[in-house]
C-alpha cells in the first residue's frame, strides 16, 4: 500500500497528462469527510483527501484513476469491474505502489488490492483489508444514461488538469516452446493493458537472432485457453497451436510438430535477452 512518506518516491517516476482522457465520459468522487481522511491517512495536520476518476467502458475494459491524500497527481489502476442494477464494484491493483512498497514474501510479490464500491451518488473505497474511506460523486460529464445530467463541469476539469503516473510497462510470457529443429517460440504480451493486438511473437535462435513474427488468425477458446494463430515470418506462414493446461498429455504444436515447453529458466535468460520487462511472480491470493 501507497503511504504518504512515499510520496517522494512517486515524485520522481514518470507522468503523463490526465488532458489525453478529457473527451471520455467520467465520473469524479471525493472523501465525503476530508477532515476525517486527513486525520487517518496524512500526518502532522497536512490536508488531503481521495479522488477517484472512473471512466466508462472503453477498450475492452473500464478504467480508474486514484489521488491519494495529500498527494498532486493521479495513479493509474488495473483492474475490472462488474454491477448490479445502480450498484457497481471495481477490484482496482495498483502496480504502481507495489514498485514504490512492495510486500514480497516467499511465494512472491503480493498485490496491493484496493476496493471501490459505488451507489448512486456514493462510493466507498477500501485501500487494504481494514482502512476505508467514504466518497461522494461531484462530478459527471458525458453519460450516456437517459435522465442523466452532467454537473460539477469545474471540478472535473480541475482532475482532468493534473498529471498521472501510468501502469508499468510489465509484460507476461504467456508461451514459450523449443521447436524440433531447435527454434524458440516465445509470446509475450502487456500485463495489464492486455489485448490480443498486443501480443508479440518473436522467433529464432540466441546463437542467430530473433524476428517478429506478424500474427493473425489469433483465436483463443474458452475451454480453459486453448490457443492458435498464424506467425508470419519472412512471408512464410507458420501455424501455432498450444492445447488448454487442462489437457495436461496434449502438446503444444508448430506446423503440426510438436514442441517443448521451456524451463522457468530458460524464459529468464531468453526474456533479458528480448528485453521483456517480465512481471515479478504474484503471492496466490
């Protein structure tokens, strides 16, 4: 979790401008009670509270933005969300405080978890299991909802005025095969901005080089993740096939030829020589 002698950490991490979302329907939330979130969350009588910034659906995914107490700019979230009716719950990760403070214990990186629940005009954002923190909505603009108004136009403008510190471009190795000629398949793709548009084939050897490979024809059933699509290289198409972890006697294929799934280190050494920022391993829940 992000604490407040953190901040000058954050400060120094890269930003980009809150202006490129300014056209996408939003809706702004406060700390209802500022005096109580200052008091709990910020010390020596410093003022602050939380502001959200949620954003409707758009690329395949709704997004968050949350402003710590205390703190100048915005930090982006991964996360998903689901609703009911008026009511709607987001599970948000921020990525960016478990590089500022990460809590890594023997099964690895544990996730900073923040929870965001939001009714009507209300919300509540939990930022651990036992610290929480009561929203109010003063700003919406662009809803697309019959009946709905948008208001608080100035203060979502003063939130769309400040700077955010973006998702770290951590990616996952999602497939990693030796060919029967010796050749490495490796895909890798973003690990929290996913789409299949990101993912990147790259194929080759460490003694002769690496190509990328132009993928398409990208399909992945929902049997559990059972997965093709077709790798151009050098204008020769190539088809992949990698079968559900849930046929656990089945291989992977390359034009129909079966291949070898490379060891944990193996991925290292040929994600760094790639140069995939790979993300670190998670804690199970």
């Amino acid at each position: 979790m992000i604490h407040s002698n953190d901040y000058d950490m954050m400060l120094l991490m890269p930003t980009l401008s809150m202006e490129q979302h300014r056209n996408r329907p939003c809706e702004l939330y406060v700390s209802a009670l500022p005096q109580r979130t200052s008091k709990h969350f910020l010390r020596d009588g410093q003022q602050g509270q939380f502001e959200v910034l949620a954003f409707g659906y758009a690329f395949g995914k709704h997004q968050y933005f949350v402003r710590y107490p205390g703190f100048p700019h915005f930090v982006e979230m991964s996360g998903s969300a689901s609703s009911h009716g008026s009511m709607e719950s987001a599970t948000l990760r921020n990525v960016v405080g478990e590089q500022v403070s990460p809590y890594v214990s023997d099964d690895g990186l544990h996730e900073d978890i923040l929870m965001l629940f939001k009714h009507d005009d209300h919300a509540m954002i939990t930022v651990n299991s036992m610290e929480f923190d009561f929203l109010n909505r003063i700003g919406r603009r662009g809803s697309n909802t019959k009946g709905q108004l948008d208001y608080g136009e100035e203060a979502v403008n003063e939130a769309l005025s400040r700077k955010y510190i973006p998702i770290p471009e951590l990616r996952n190795v999602e497939y990693a095969f030796k060919t029967e000629d010796g050749h490495l398949i490796v895909a890798n793709s973003s690990a929290f901005n996913y789409s299949y548009e990101d993912i990147v084939v790259h194929v080759g050897t460490p003694e002769h080089g690496f190509m990328t490979a132009k993928i398409s024809k990208f399909a992945r059933y929902r049997d559990g993740g059972t997965t093709t699509f077709t790798a151009t290289v050098m204008d020769h198409d190539n088809e992949f096939y990698s079968p559900t972890p849930f046929k656990r006697d089945e291989k992977a294929t390359w034009n129909g030829k079966p291949m070898t799934k490379l060891t944990e280190k193996e991925i290292d050494s040929v994600a760094k020589l790639l140069n995939i920022n790979r993300a670190p391993k998670t804690a199970k829940r």
